[in-house]
C-alpha cells in the first residue's frame, strides 16, 4: 500500500489521528455500556437518570446511579464503567472486533478473504463472546458452512449492527481513502450480514476514512455516503436526519421524528442506529464531548453508538484534542477476549496500525 499523501494522513498527525480514534472508540463505548439495552434506557429513561444523578449536561463518564431502581436497570458491567470506576476498558465485542479486524490486516494484509477472516474467528474469537448475526455465522462456520452462506443460513440478524461495529479498523488504515475502507469493510461483513447491515459497515468505514482529510463532519458524513446505494434505507434515513438538521429542528425532535419513521425495526438493527449515530455527529458538531454524550443519550445500541462517534469524533481532533478525563482513565489498557491481546496497550494498537498505513 503506498501512504495517502494528503494532510493529516501521514506523520505526527496521522499517529494522532490514528491514536484519537482507538481512545474515541473505547471511550464513547465506555460511557454507553452501562445503558446499552435500548427496549429498557429509552432516550428519555436515559436522561431521566442523568437528571436524577445531576449530570445533566453529560459531559464525563456517567454518574453512579442515584437510585435503587436506575441501579436495578443498569448492565451488570455498569460498576467498572462510571465516573470514578474506570481503571482501563471494560471487556467487549465493540472494541473486541477492532481489535481482530487489526490481527486480521496483520496476519493476512489488505487482499484478506472473507474466508480467512472466518478462520481467524475461530482461532482468535470465544464462541460465547458472539452475539446475533456473529454468533451465527460463528456457528455455521463451526458447521462447515463457508461464506456468504454463513450470512444467511438461519440468520435472522443479518441486517443488525454487528457488521458496522467491525468497521473502524479499515478506515482507519485508509485515511482519506474512504472507498477503499468501504471495500475493505464489504468483505468483512459478507461473513455475518447482508443488505443494509452491508451497507452499514461500509458507510462507517468511509465516514472514518473521510474523517482524516474532510473539513467538517458535514462533510465527512456526504463522503461516507457516496460509498453506498442512494437508494438503499440507509442512505435514505442518513440523508433525512441530515435534512432534519439543516431545517434548525433540535435535536430532541430529529430523533423523535426519525423514531416514529423506524419503529418496528428494533433497537440493535443498523438503520436506527445510524440515525442516532448521524444526529450525534452533526449535533456535536466536531466537539468530542458533546459528540459521544448526544450519541449515547440517543439511544438503542449505545455503546456500540458511543464506540463509532468516538472514533470519528477522535479521529476529527486528534487524540492530544481529547479532553483528559476521558483519556487518563483507560490507563492506557485494553481488555479483550481476543486470544492473546487481553491486557494490551491502547498505544500499543494504535502504533500498530499507523505501521499498517505506512507499509
């Protein structure tokens, strides 16, 4: 691969970049793990529990739970994940599959195939660790069964958010390139996903991709959705909240519009969540914390909608940008279930994969 010769995608600043999105990722996937169930912490539950607790607006790692019943409701995790708690990351599938999307670019380069990607799967990833659309494509490749079928024999998750929260590592070894990141995320998510949840990794790769060289989220988002088909129910409800927005309408009330238009998909399909994800970035409006705090308090899949805002957001500032009560934290370390990285260093990963660019 030769190196992007563009400004911000190579050097210092690439390794800052770079470095911005892994701390983005982890962050904003910390601060929504503890109310990513979204049929139970509603936008309005959610803020409920921010209101209750104080911390409204959010601006840190959320609060300890004011009350009994916030308590009851929370994730198990919620005790390692809030302010004043956090000592490195929580163990999870969000930064899990970066995590394996860069021994997947290590082990096999750019011109990986899907079906060593299935392999490696098996010989990196715990079965148990697997959710939805992984875990059955995890499954049927037990089986024998090999991609694409693996996305589609008794797979009724093939359009949820799995595949998208797999993407972050392609964009960010394609700083500038989103159509390679897209290319690069398709074949990924051919082993668990078809149609929109596709679609949905390839728009995330190119909007991270884009992040390195575009002037404004704005214009990162109009990259990243070149890259998918116009017509497609993605492109479609992208380019509604990105009208919604344009007419002055708040926040509140481009969510609450876009809920009523995708109800009945269910709270971890992709399309939802990109919403959320798309209100989050143009409402933040490059500013990080305000980024993963709207994008979290939107709702549905939280972490894993924390996770990708942080890593655009991250990239967009930079990870010496990044407000440092996010940062110190994570004491520089990740906690994996992927098969020899448990324990690694956040820093470690990111030069790791500044190598990837540059080789």
């Amino acid at each position: 691969m030769t190196p992007v010769g563009t400004a911000g995608t190579t050097g210092p600043a690439l390794a800052d970049r770079v470095l911005g999105g892994w701390l983005g990722r982890i962050a904003g996937n910390m601060l929504g793990k503890p109310v990513e169930q979204g049929e139970v912490w509603t936008r309005d539950r959610i803020d409920g529990y921010l209101r209750r607790a104080g911390a409204l607006p959010l601006t840190d790692y959320l609060p300890e739970p004011a009350t009994e019943e916030d308590r009851g409701r929370l994730r198990p995790e919620w005790r390692r994940c809030v302010r004043g708690r956090v000592h490195g990351s929580c163990r999870d599938d969000d930064v899990d599959y970066a995590i394996l999307g860069l021994d997947l670019l290590e082990t096999h380069g750019f011109a990986f195939t899907t079906e060593q990607l299935g392999d490696l799967w098996l010989l990196r990833l715990p079965y148990l660790q697997t959710f939805t659309a992984e875990r059955v494509a995890y499954r049927n490749l037990a089986g024998g069964i090999r991609p694409p079928l693996t996305a589609t024999y008794d797979n009724p998750y093939q359009e949820w958010i799995g595949a998208l929260i797999r993407a972050d590592v392609y964009g960010w070894t394609s700083p500038g390139a989103p159509r390679r990141a897209a290319a690069l995320a398709r074949r990924d998510a051919v082993l668990s996903h078809t149609g929109n949840g596709v679609y949905g990794a390839m728009w995330s790769a190119a909007l991270i991709a884009a992040a390195f060289t575009a002037p404004t989220v704005r214009g990162a988002l109009e990259e990243a959705l070149a890259v998918i088909p116009a017509s497609s129910r993605l492109a479609r409800t992208v380019r509604r909240v990105t009208a919604l927005h344009d007419t002055g309408l708040s926040w509140a009330d481009t969510l609450a519009t876009i809920g009523g238009e995708t109800s009945g998909l269910g709270w971890i399909h992709t399309v939802p969540n990109a919403a959320v994800l798309t209100a989050g970035l143009l409402y933040g409006d490059g500013d990080f914390t305000r980024t993963i705090a709207l994008t979290v308090r939107g709702g549905l899949d939280t972490d894993s909608n924390g996770a990708t805002a942080g890593s655009v957001a991250g990239v967009l500032t930079g990870a010496r940008a990044i407000p440092a009560h996010w940062t110190d934290p994570l004491e520089d370390t990740v906690h994996s279930a992927v098969f020899g990285f448990d324990g690694v260093r956040i820093s470690e990963l990111a030069e790791r994969t500044v190598r990837l660019v540059e080789t």
